[in-house]
C-alpha cells in the first residue's frame, strides 16, 4: 500500500534578480525569468503543515 503525496508551491518572484543560483528551487525554467523571494510549500495530504523559505539578504560578491 502506498500514497502519492502531491506537493504544491506558491512562489512570491522578482524579475530584477538574475542569478542561475537558488538554495531551495533547482528549476532553470523558473530561475531564467524570476529570482524566488518567498516559496511556500504544502500537501493537500499533510493538512495544516507547511514549509516558508524566505530571502532575507542576498549578497553577491
């Protein structure tokens, strides 16, 4: 027995960041037009549970 867990993602972008790079999304299709500012991730399976990732600071050197 086994159950599909479906992930959804609700993404708060930027298009005046242009970097290849991003700690939580690995999606070139994303990152070639909008930079990720807030990602919030939640199962439809898991109620009441939910993962915030959130940019606070970005150097780049």
């Amino acid at each position: 027995m086994s159950s599909i867990l479906t992930t959804t993602r609700a993404l708060w972008v930027t298009d005046k960041i242009k970097c290849n790079y991003h700690p939580v999304i690995d999606e070139s299709e994303i990152l070639e037009k909008y930079y990720p500012l807030e990602i919030i991730e939640y199962s439809d399976s898991l109620k009441g549970f939910e993962t915030l990732y959130k940019l606070e600071k970005l150097e780049i050197k």
